[in-house]
C-alpha cells in the first residue's frame, strides 16, 4: 500500500495487488472507501458523502497523475505523490 496524498484527515493511497482495474483508496476517521479511477466513482465502502464529494473533486482535478502513480505502483512498487486538496 503506497500513500500518494493527504488533505483536511482525508489519507488517499493505492494498493493494485487486489484489484485489476486502476483505483485508489480513501481513509478518513477509520473509514474506508474505493474509487475508480478511470470512472472516477465511489464504488465501495462506507465513507460519509461529503468526504466521497471531496474525493471525487480532488481525483478530477489529479486524473491523469494517479493513473500515471497506478501504472508507476504497479512497475516500481512505490507511487508518487500528488498534491492535496487543499494545503494545511
């Protein structure tokens, strides 16, 4: 699992090994959630909906920097990280 970004408790990060579609995952409160990527939903987990609406608003503005950390995760094993939502 690689943490590629944080932002108002929100810590997002990748793990490939169990999924073969390229997603992310959100951590917020010890809540979970899963997003796609290329769809850039909420497919799973049980994140509030304010936090899923942040997610998502952060993964369409970083689009194409996390399908290009999924493809670096999946070749290097590590991603790079991409900037937050909002900077604290």
């Amino acid at each position: 699992m690689s943490e590629i970004s944080e932002f108002l408790g929100i810590t997002i990060f990748m793990n490939f090994e169990s999924q073969d579609q390229p997603n992310f995952q959100a951590l917020y409160n010890g809540r979970h959630g899963l997003f796609s990527i290329s769809k850039l939903n909420y497919s799973q987990g049980n994140l509030p909906p304010k936090i899923v609406g942040l997610v998502i608003d952060w993964a369409a503005l970083h689009r194409k920097e996390l399908m290009a950390s999924w493809e670096y995760i999946r070749e290097a094993g590590t991603g790079h990280k991409i900037s937050p939502l909002v900077s604290g």
